[in-house]
C-alpha cells in the first residue's frame, strides 16, 4: 500500500491542482483521498489499488467543489450584510516543474520547456471541469476509454465527447504557438 501512495502521491497532487487550482486544497483532496484508500481499502490487493484510488480520488473532488458551492452561498449572503469588508483574492496557479528535465538541456531548452509547461498550463486551466478530468485521467494518468469512464461515473461515450472537445480546444488554443 505505502508503495502505490507514495508513487501515485505526486501526480495526484498535480492532478488535484488542476483540478481546483488551489495548492493548500489540492494537498488536503490527496491526502484525504489516500487515508480514505488505506482506512477502508487497505487489505485489496495491489492490481485493485489504482481504479479504486481513482474513484475516491474524483469524488474528494466532487466534494470539494460541493463543499465550496455551499460556503460561496454562505459567504455571499453574509457579505451583504457587511459591504465594507474585502473579499481577498485567490493565489494564481503557480508553474508546475517539468518531469523528466534533462540534466543536459541548456538554458534556452529549459526556458521553452517551462514557457511550454505554462502555457499548457493555462489553457488546461480554462477547460471545463469534465474535459479537463476526461484529458487528465487518459493521458496523464494512462487510463484506456473504460477506466476513465469508470472513475468519472459516465458512459465511455460521454468520455469521448470530452475527450474530443478538450483536444480540439486544447489544439486550437496552441496551435500559433512557436516554441
């Protein structure tokens, strides 16, 4: 078990802040996902582990945005009590390391890799919730049409579908890109 966490940990953590663009609260969705995994799963066998950690994995984010809908509908109701008082604005995305730099890439290469990474980023960033976890979960996390379908509770169909919108955004966002 501690072996599967501790090497789905960090792409789970990238993946969890993609997905609420938050550092503080991607770290507390991962964490919350792996105790969940251990206290309730920990006796299945290996092979078990990775759809079953990406099932709860999607429904801590689930919840999470659950949870945040509830509090803005809250915040905003007492905030019209008080009009003075600021709300504070959310931290920006901070960039994201590259896997897998080369020690022997030279500055210009580490420069077009990380602006890459960025813009990447960014327009990951503007997708729709379910096409960015759709993109997410087949090329980031390697996962075939029916294991993503799986882990979003919808049709192989529906993934597709997301899957094909997010890569015709994602290739018209970037196609003028000349890095």
């Amino acid at each position: 078990m501690s072996e599967f966490l501790a090497g789905v940990e960090r792409r789970a953590f990238k993946q969890a802040l993609f997905a609420v663009r938050d550092q503080e609260h991607a770290l507390d969705i991962v964490q919350d996902s792996m105790l969940k995994l251990a206290e309730n799963y920990g006796d299945k066998p290996a092979s078990e582990l990775p759809m079953l950690f990406q099932r709860i994995f999607q429904n801590t984010i689930r919840d999470f945005y659950r949870r945040q809908k509830v509090r803005s509908t809250w915040t905003t109701l007492l905030s019209a009590l008080s009009p003075n008082r600021e709300d504070e604005d959310i931290d920006p995305l901070e960039t994201l390391d590259v896997d897998g730099e080369s020690k022997f890439d030279g500055p210009t290469q580490h420069l077009e890799k990380s602006q890459l990474v960025e813009l990447i980023d960014k327009e990951l960033q503007r997708l729709p919730a379910r096409q960015r976890q759709a993109f997410l979960l087949r090329y980031w996390e390697e996962m075939d049409v029916a294991e993503t379908a799986a882990v979003m509770g919808c049709s192989q169909g529906s993934v597709k579908t997301h899957l094909s919108r997010a890569l015709h955004r994602l290739r018209d966002e970037l196609k003028d890109v000349s890095l």
